[in-house]
C-alpha cells in the first residue's frame, strides 16, 4: 500500500513532556504529521507521542539543537514547521505561517510571542530574549522581536543552510544563516501560555544566561564574503 505523503511535518523536539503531548498533539492541523524528538526522555513520553499518531525519532545527543536537526533530517515533506511541545504554543498557528510561505510571500515566518497570563514568559526569559534581539539586529539588521521556537520554512532550504549548533543557538543560528542568505524573514504575533511542567532551557537564570551565551557564539559567525556561496532555499546568493 502506498503511503500518502504528509503535507508538513511539525518537528516537535521533547525531553519528559508526557503531561503536555495530547495537548499538543491533538492540535496538529489535519495531513500534517508531528515528529516527536525523544531526546532522552525518561517519562512515557515516546509511548503517548506514538499512542497519539505522532512519528517518533530518537536523538540521543542532548541538546534542543540537537533535537530539531535531527526532526529536520527525518522529515520529507516540502515544508517543515518547528514547534516547542511543552504546551506553550497551539501547532494550528502554523497554518497561516506555511500559506505564507507556500505561497512565496516569505522564506522563513516566525512567531513572536505573547504572553497569555502570568507566569507565562518568566522575566529572566525575556530580557535575555530582548538581549539576543537586539544583538540579532546589530548583526543583520532583522528588525525582530523574537526568537521563539513557533516557525515554518521549507526543508530543502533549512537543510542547505548547514546548520550545525547542536545546543540553544539553533534556533537563532537558523534565522542568521537565512538572513545572510538574503531570505524574506517574516514574524506575526502569537499567544503564548503557560507551559507544562518546568522549563529546561529558561526555567531559571543560569538556563536562560547560558542560552544566551549559546547564541551569542552564533553571532559572532562571520557573514558570507563576497563571492562566497551562501545557501537559500532558491539555489544559492553570492
């Protein structure tokens, strides 16, 4: 029997979030396909993913970075969407963000969060994201605001990208090497709740201002020189 190829697949990197994924998961808009990243977990988290139709990959290597490559490597639909699976984030926001890119209007769409509630973005998180925003913006003039998990591109692109941080500065690494590839980065609010359970990356100041040290080597990758091949999802910018 031949299979029918998802429309997207939704890279969902996971470490002990078995009390957030039935939320998540019975989010995923319908023909898209949830990639659960097991990175580690030592809860029933791959067993609820698979119990709740999710593809589960396992990644061994610790490291959120490490995680969302290795959900971007699996992947085969055209289109690939990230998303964090702790619950703070509805997946059915990805809609408009893949229209957006299926449709030619932007490369890379972010989602830039709002706190729905207290408790919901930790002050430590988000004057270190402030920090790392306005850093972004001296490096590549991205007017952004943040640098939240929620995003949607297609796969061939991110895969040229070369990405290769396998820690917290995944995320920014991806929206740089875009930037430097001269991608249209698009960003559009979203709500953003309370998460399940404790965080592994922001849950405290130490998490966070490691993150942020993270990123801060990301930035200080030097952009392509003229005449230096860059990847986009296009072909290549010189």
């Amino acid at each position: 029997m031949t299979m029918t190829p998802p429309d997207v697949d939704v890279v969902l990197p996971c470490l002990n979030e078995a009390e957030a994924l039935p939320w998540v998961l019975e989010r995923i808009p319908p023909g898209w396909r949830a990639l659960v990243v097991d990175n580690g977990s030592t809860d029933d988290s791959a067993r609820i993913a698979r119990a709740w139709g999710a593809t589960v990959v396992h990644e061994p290597r610790r490291g959120f970075g490490a995680a969302c490559h290795a959900g971007l490597t699996a992947a085969t639909a055209d289109l690939v969407c990230f998303c964090d699976c702790d619950a703070s984030l509805d997946p059915g926001l990805l809609v408009p963000f893949v229209r957006e890119v299926r449709d030619g209007e932007a490369d890379l769409v972010l989602g830039r969060r709002r706190p729905q509630g207290r408790g919901a973005w930790p002050p430590h998180a988000r004057a270190g994201n402030l920090a790392l925003a306005r850093m972004l913006r001296r490096r590549t003039g991205l007017r952004l605001h943040d640098l939240g998990p929620l995003r949607a591109a297609r796969r061939e692109g991110l895969l040229a990208l070369g990405l290769s941080d396998r820690r917290s500065g995944y995320p920014l690494q991806m929206v740089v090497r875009a930037a430097d590839a001269g991608w249209r980065i698009a960003e559009h609010d979203v709500p953003y709740l309370p998460r399940a359970g404790a965080s592994k990356v922001t849950g405290t100041w130490r998490g966070t201002w490691q993150a942020v040290r993270d990123m801060s080597r990301v930035l200080a990758e030097m952009p392509a020189r003229k005449g230096e091949t860059v990847a986009h999802e296009g072909g290549t910018v010189r």
